[in-house]
C-alpha cells in the first residue's frame, strides 16, 4: 500500500548531494551572499527606456556562480532546462496579438535569465549542505531584524531613505502616513524599496532556515521569529509565515520510524492546514485589525492590487483565453478588461488611480495562468517539474505549494525572486531530506554464547572434587 514517503519522494535520496559535496570557498559564499542581497534589495538596471536588467546584483553573481557549478551541471538537468525553454518560445509564438511579439520576446529572455541564475543558486545551496546553510539564513533573519529596529529607533532610516533614493528610480514608497494611521509607525523600508520587500524576504528566508535546521526546537524558533518581525517590522506578508508552517508539517519527517500510510497523513494534513488557517485568522484580526477593516470596507488600495484584483483578472482573461493564455508579458493586451474588471468590482474605489497593465497584477501565482492559460500553465508547470525531478528534488508538492503561497506577496512574474523562491525553496527540500534522512536502526548485538565446563576428567586430572568450574 502506497504510504505518504513514497508519495512524497523522501525515501529516495538526491544523487551526488552529499556524497559528493565539497566544502564551499570563501568566494562562492561571498557570492552567494551577494545573489541573496540582489533579490533582497531588487536592485535593477534600465540598460534601454522598455529593457531593464532586473536583480542586476543577482544576474551577475548568479552568472558567476553558475560557470563555477557548470561541473555539477548534467546533461540529464541541461536538457530537461532546454525543454523549458522551448515550451516557453512556443507560448509566446502560438500567444494571440503578433503586435506584441517584440514585448514578449523581451519577457522570454528575462524569463530565461531568471530561471538560468535560479539553477545557479539551486546548484550552490545544496553544495553549501544543510548545517552551513541553515546558518546563513539565520544571519540574514537576525541582521533583518536588528537593522529594522536600528531604522525605527536609532535613526537608520535617515542612512536608508538616502540611499532608496538613490538607487531606486521607480516604486519608492512614501506612504509614511498610511503606516501611522494602521500600524503607529512607519515601517521600516532598511534599503529596500517598499516596506513589504522586507517582510518577503524575512518571510522566504525563515522558511528556509525551518527547512534547513537540524534544532530540536526550531519551530519554537520560527514562532519567535515571527513575533520578532511584527514587532520589528509589521506588514501582513507575516501572516504567511503561519501558512508555511503548516506546509513545513506537512512534509515527512526523518524521525518517523513506521511509515506512515497516505490516507493517514492526508487526515493530518487537513489538521495541520485547519489550525494554520484559525491561527492565520486569529492574529490577523487582533493585530492587523486596522488593516482587515480597511480592506473589508474596500480602503486597501494595495490589498486589492496585490490578491483581489490579480484574481478577478485572471478569471476574466479565461473566459476568453482559456487554453494558452495571452502570452508572457502580454498586459497590453488585457488593458481594457483590466480596468473594465477593477472598476466593476465593489472592492476597488473610484478614488484610487489604476496605474498601467503591467503595474496592476502584482501576485505572480495568478499571472502564471494569465500568461499561460489553463492548459499551457499546467503544462509548464510538468515541464518544470520534470527539471527539479531530474536535479534529484522530489518533494514537489512542498515547493509548488510554497511557491503559491509567497506568490500572494510577490509580482513580476518573469523576474529573478519569482523563480529564486521556487529554486531555493527545491534545494532547501533536497537539504531537509539530507538532514532528516532515516537512519536503520541499530542491530542488536548476539548474545554471548553459553559458558561450558571443563570435561570431567580435566577436572580429575588438576585434583577437584567439588562442583564443575566454568570458563570465563
């Protein structure tokens, strides 16, 4: 009978992970700082008015990073990324709208570039090993979380602004007294654009860091992590810290000796996702209470452009797109039923200004079957899948689930962060089955074998006329 491992994959260990790992250099972890920095900041490049080179931190470390893993590269991983590849060209090619082609050529080779520099991370972090690497998203949660505080109590943010302003030439938040009036404060931005920029990454990389511990009482930790960061840093994205949680229970753990049946775990996982979702619930109301009235009487202009209009959208293009979607990048196409759709819905108020196409769907989950459509969004998703497969990740459930669940936070689906979350969420699962892989349990030893006396006549001969004496 199928039992939830196997279903799962966790019985079968990734190839040429641990066996073959050697320990990282000091420049690969300077890199690898540094592609995380880039995705942390979003720091991107206008190279031409309609070309940018988003994440160009990440691109450039990330390309150096995969010419040095180009020996962990198979042939197996290099063909099944080519097949990628070719069912993106193909989508952009059968897209309808051949007006657009040049615009959805420039999404193709960003999309390209993204999941390139992905491979390379993916490549890195499970090279890194499980210890090594749960301590470096450990560094980055606690330097998150002291130079947030720095920001809001030690004058940090005088430092941060200036750079923001800076660095960034579009998309800074200046809503300082948006945040007063719903969280007392303003929320620190520590040289990011947004305030939710923080509280994504701080969100991503506490995931990982609960995939990658070996701790016995990381959950704890997380919680305590994610207190920390209402405090520190207050946003809403933190609620999916909850959800995460959960799906982290979800996945079998190295510790359970018996294996555990199918039906058996989906009974626990329906447990585990209730009580997630009550606790969601809970906290959501008593701490962003503020929040939750301004979005239930149709006040959050962001709520609505993050979750609710990304999803009435979507349901309108596949009404009239349903199989293929209308191509990467393609929100020209749409931007009529887009303002069509946002101003029918009692959700969204007149007030607000309803920016351009491509600024509107900020949630890259729903994007994903704008772009795509029903059928070729399912389709690259296996095409996708079929990759991780053959880069030895097996816990696919795990990462599509928790790639759908940051996507509520997170836009720009052809960027880098997009399919970093997915590629460093896959090899932190190769890195959890690595830290909690079952160990048989240990034999138990023979017993030692029955004393024997001496033969009588031995007994006889050194003179002894008592009881037989043993051997030792």
């Amino acid at each position: 009978m199928t039992t939830w491992t196997e279903w799962a994959g966790y019985d079968a260990m990734p190839r040429d992970s641990a066996a073959r790992r050697r320990p990282l250099a000091v420049v690969d972890w300077v890199l690898l700082v540094g592609f995380l920095l880039g995705i942390y900041t979003g720091f991107a490049i206008q190279i031409t008015p309609n070309v940018p080179f988003p994440a160009a931190i990440s691109g450039i470390t990330g390309v150096v990073l995969l010419w040095r893993r180009r020996h962990r590269i198979s042939p197996t991983g290099l063909a099944a990324f080519l097949g990628v590849t070719l069912l993106l060209l193909a989508s952009i090619l059968y897209a309808p709208g051949l007006d657009l082609l040049s615009k959805r050529t420039t999404g193709l080779l960003q999309m390209i570039y993204s999941l390139a520099i992905s491979y390379a991370l993916f490549l890195t972090v499970v090279e890194a090993g499980p210890a090594a690497f749960s301590r470096l998203m450990l560094t980055f949660i606690l330097v998150i979380i002291v130079g947030t505080v720095l920001e809001t109590y030690a004058g940090l943010a005088v430092i941060s602004d200036a750079v923001r302003q800076k660095i960034y030439t579009s998309g800074v938040y200046d809503a300082d007294i948006r945040d007063e009036l719903l969280y007392g404060k303003v929320r620190p931005k520590l040289f990011t654009s947004e305030p939710s920029a923080v509280t994504f990454s701080y969100t991503l990389f506490s995931f990982c860091w609960l995939l990658t511990s070996s701790w016995r009482h990381k959950r704890l930790g997380y919680l305590a992590m994610m207190a920390a960061a209402m405090v520190a840093m207050p946003g809403p994205t933190l609620l999916l810290m909850l959800l995460l949680l959960g799906l982290h229970e979800m996945v079998p753990k190295g510790e359970e000796r018996a294996p555990t049946l199918l039906s058996v775990q989906l009974i626990k996982i329906g447990a585990v996702a209730g009580l997630a979702l009550i606790a969601f619930a809970v906290i959501a109301s008593s701490v962003y209470s503020a929040r939750l009235d301004n979005i239930a009487n149709g006040d959050d202009e962001s709520f609505f452009y993050r979750v609710i209009g990304p999803f009435l959208v979507t349901m309108e293009v596949l009404k009239h797109h349903p199989i293929l979607g209308i191509g990467l990048t393609g929100e020209q196409m749409i931007a009529d039923s887009i303002a069509t759709v946002f101003l029918r819905s009692g959700s969204f108020s007149p007030l607000w200004n309803i920016p351009e196409p491509n600024e509107v769907m900020t949630n890259y989950f729903w994007l994903h079957w704008v772009y795509l459509g029903l059928c070729g969004g399912a389709v690259l998703m296996l095409a996708i899948s079929g990759w991780l497969r053959s880069l030895g990740v097996h816990a696919l459930a795990l990462c599509w689930l928790g790639w759908a669940i940051l996507g509520q936070a997170s836009g720009a689906y052809v960027s880098p962060k997009t399919w970093t979350v997915l590629m460093l969420i896959a090899a932190c699962s190769i890195l959890h089955a690595e830290a909690f892989k079952r160990t048989p349990p240990a034999p138990i030893p023979a017993p030692p074998p029955p004393p024997r006396p001496y033969p009588p006549g031995t007994l006889i001969a050194i003179g002894g006329n008592g009881r037989p004496r043993y051997r030792p």
